[in-house]
C-alpha cells in the first residue's frame, strides 16, 4: 500500500544496489518521488515497480563527474547517498567512490538546498584501521559533514537478505569446500536485515531533522564470525571441519586468493575483519539505533533459511534434519 503521494523529492544516488534499491521501496511506500542516481540507468528498470507508475525516475550521474551529481539533485528535499564499493580497482577506487563520491554528492545537496543529508557508511568505518576501506568510510563520513553540516550517517553492521554478500557468499563455500577457514573467528557481528536499514532511512526522511547525527543499526542477536560460519553449515545441512585462522595466516590467505575475479576475500577486507560490528552502549542509551527509531529489527534466523535453501543438496527438496 502507498500512502498520501507528497510534492517532495527525494534522490537516491546508488538506488539500484543492494541497500539502495530496499530505501527506493520504503520511501514509495510513503509516497516520496523518487529520483535513483546511477552510473547505468539501462541495467535500472528493476526498481521502476517498487512504486506507481511515473513515482521513480531514474538519471545518469557519476560520481566523478561533479556536474552530473549536482543535475540530480537539483530540486531535491532530500538526498541519500548508498553508493560503495567492496573492492578498490581502477577508475572505482576507495577514494574516487567512497571518499570523492561522498563529498561531491553533499556538496551538491547543499549547493541543491536540499532540507535533509543522509549517507549510508559502515559500523567498521574508522579513520586508524589498518584497512583502506573502513579509513576510507570514515574519511567519506568527514567530507559529508563538512560539505553538509546537518548530515545524518547511517551504519550498519553486516547486512542481510536475499541477494546479501555475506550469508551467501559463506555459503557458497559451504556448497564446494569441505574445510572452511574462518577469519577473524572471535570478532563480532550484529546481521540487521536490509529492509530494516531501508525503513531507517525513511524514517529519518519523515522525520525531517538534520540532526547531524550518527546512526547505528543492528539486529536483535549478535553472534562471532565462527557463530555466522557455523550457522550456514548448519542451515544448508552440510558436514564441514570449520578451520579458524590466526590473523598471520588469514592475512597470507586474502593477499594469496584475493586477486581472483569473484574472490571471497581480500587482505583488506581481513583487516576490516579484525574488529567487532555492533551497536554501541552509547548509540543504544541515546537512541540511535532501530529501537530509537522505532523499529523492531527483525532476526536473521527467520529471514536467512529462505533464501539459503537452494545451497542444501537437493534445494527445496533436501529433507530437514
């Protein structure tokens, strides 16, 4: 159902991905207009049904070309910025996307005099890590709030659902590998599920506040990377020797595999790793989190085996345990 349509327009710039198209959802269910930015509009149809007919636009915009950015977002009430990127490469580096991205994208909202700023970043995003990316997460939520003062940083611990690349790529090595390595067994994770992080995001939007806050989300159960590992063996009903790897190791094990096209890992994203990704005491007190948002998260054990059937070995058909 779609409530009152509004006169307001939001754009959404990586409103395509993963996360982003989750946010399109949940702000046509409102009733927002919905510019998506994205680099290839052509490969965008998917996300034109997620409202009514002529309620989602989509533009071309890159992010390294500031002109374009600010053509999106002009007239704009409010702008989110989804984009990311998992591996640095090229023309798609960590400071061209996430870092140059971020600030060209706020900029523009404030140039656009967009009411509202919003950023989707990472619970790992710190500017001492030893991984690029989560410095770069972290260099990416300093440029916003300094082009945008007022905005609002979203980070989620890993996020889940169906087309995620955490549980399914976990279980893609279930399906093949008959010793798993674990890296960074004892670090720990809080899977929020990606509608929840969409309904975040709106949620902000109808508040209407640039609070200039930072939001940490989570869901209700949180578990070590050997728990998530040990879960998939134990949803897709396979016999697997898990195999936690020291850090040394783990490092030798991304630099060896992590050059591959479709790598599990990479050494960065074992650096990225090494730390814990959980909402905070604090951001829990003053509630920012779902619960301060109003919004029950929803737990990955009723949402992950619907989707992760298919790597049992008869799918659907396989018999329960």
């Amino acid at each position: 159902m779609v409530s009152t349509p509004s006169d307001k327009l939001v754009t959404v710039f990586g409103g395509s991905g993963f996360i982003g198209r989750q946010i399109v959802r949940s702000l046509a269910k409102r009733g927002y207009r919905i510019r998506v930015a994205c680099r290839r509009p052509d490969l965008a149809g998917h996300v034109l049904p997620l409202g009514t007919p002529g309620q989602i636009a989509l533009v071309q915009a890159n992010l390294r070309y500031p002109a374009s950015v600010a053509a999106a977002c002009e007239g704009a009430y409010a702008v989110i910025n989804a984009t990311g990127t998992d591996v640095s490469s090229g023309a798609q580096s960590f400071d061209a996307v996430v870092v140059f991205g971020s600030e060209a994208v706020a900029k523009a909202a404030r140039q656009a005099k967009a009411s509202l700023m919003l950023m989707v970043s990472g619970m790992a995003a710190d500017a001492e890590s030893r991984s690029l990316a989560s410095q770069a997460k972290a260099k990416a939520e300093a440029a916003t709030a300094r082009a945008f003062p007022g905005a609002m940083v979203v980070r989620p611990s890993v996020v889940f659902g169906p087309d995620d690349r955490f549980f399914n790529r976990m279980a893609g090595l279930v399906r093949f590998a008959p010793v798993l390595p674990v890296i960074a067994p004892e670090s720990k994770v809080q899977p929020v599920f990606v509608g929840d992080v969409a309904e975040a995001m709106a949620t902000l939007v109808d508040r209407g506040v640039a609070d200039g806050k930072t939001y940490e989300l989570g869901g209700p159960a949180t578990g070590t990377l050997q728990d998530m590992m040990q879960y998939v063996v134990d949803v897709t009903q396979r016999k697997r020797l898990l195999l936690p790897l020291p850090y040394g190791a783990a490092k030798l094990f991304g630099l060896l595999i992590g050059w591959l096209p479709g790598a599990p890992i990479n050494a960065d994203q074992v650096e990225m790793l090494q730390g814990n990704n959980v909402v905070s005491a604090a951001a829990h007190a003053e509630g920012r989190d779902l619960a301060g948002l109003g919004i029950t998260p929803r737990a990955f054990a009723t949402i992950v085996p619907t989707y992760l059937y298919r790597f049992r070995k008869e799918g659907q058909f396989t018999v329960p345990n």
